[in-house]
C-alpha cells in the first residue's frame, strides 16, 4: 500500500500545470491587441491630384474619401453629407489626437470638398489635411 501511494505522490508531482502560462500568454495578447494602433481606411480607391508641396501627415487617423461623383467615405462605409459632422465627432471623440485627412478625387467637386471641411472644423477637429500625391 505503501509503495501504491509513493506512486500517486509521483505521478502528481510530474505533471505540470500548464494554465498560469496560457492566462500570461492571453494577457499579453490582449494587451498588444489594445495598444495597437491600427490603420483606418476610407473605404475607396481615390485618384488624387499631385502637388510639388505634398508632405506625409503623422496620427492622421480620420480618413475621409470623396469619389469622383460626389460621394463621401469614412470608415468603409458611404456617409451622407448630413452625417459627415456626427461621424467626424464620434471618431475624433475615440482619437482626440487624431487629425482630418480629406482625400478627393481629381474629378470630385469643390463644394462637396468644402463641405466637409466645414462639418470637420463644425465636429471641432480644425486640423484638416487635403490629401495629395507628391509629382
């Protein structure tokens, strides 16, 4: 009986637990999932003008896109006119560091280009960038 239990005492002693490591493995996961920054598209390609004074924006992280017939993108979705204020303010209320990178298209008109200049500074973001390619 004696060596029985000398046998079970072995066998436990042998195994190793495994879940302390798995739960560190998870929270650091978790933790490089939350602090990473992550890169937000418009949603559309965008042919955009050349310009010979064009520079690369750091944090600009509230994209929005006008197509070439007028219509507005943020966030992969296509966004009235309308809408284009409250959806800047939700995303600037997320990143309150981040700034308005406008991208229209060549062809895209300059009223609809204004007006969300207008609802991007109305959302209180006053740092709004027009996108260009560098000639």
């Amino acid at each position: 009986m004696k060596q029985h239990f000398q046998n079970l005492v072995d066998e436990e002693e042998a195994n190793i637990d495994m879940t302390p490591m798995l739960d560190v493995v998870f929270i650091m996961l978790i933790f490089f999932i939350v602090t990473a920054s992550f890169v937000k598209e418009a949603g559309i390609d965008v042919n955009r003008p050349e310009a010979s004074t064009a520079t690369k924006k750091d944090r600009a992280n509230i994209l929005v896109a006008i197509s070439d017939d007028g219509e507005i993108w943020i966030n992969k979705r296509r966004v009235d006119v309308r809408a284009v204020q409250a959806n800047i303010e939700r995303l600037h209320a997320e990143n309150p560091q981040g700034t308005v990178v406008i991208q229209a298209d060549k062809e895209s008109k300059t009223d609809t280009l204004i007006k969300v200049m207008d609802a991007s500074r109305a959302a209180g973001v006053y740092d709004v960038s027009i996108a260009a390619q560098e000639q």
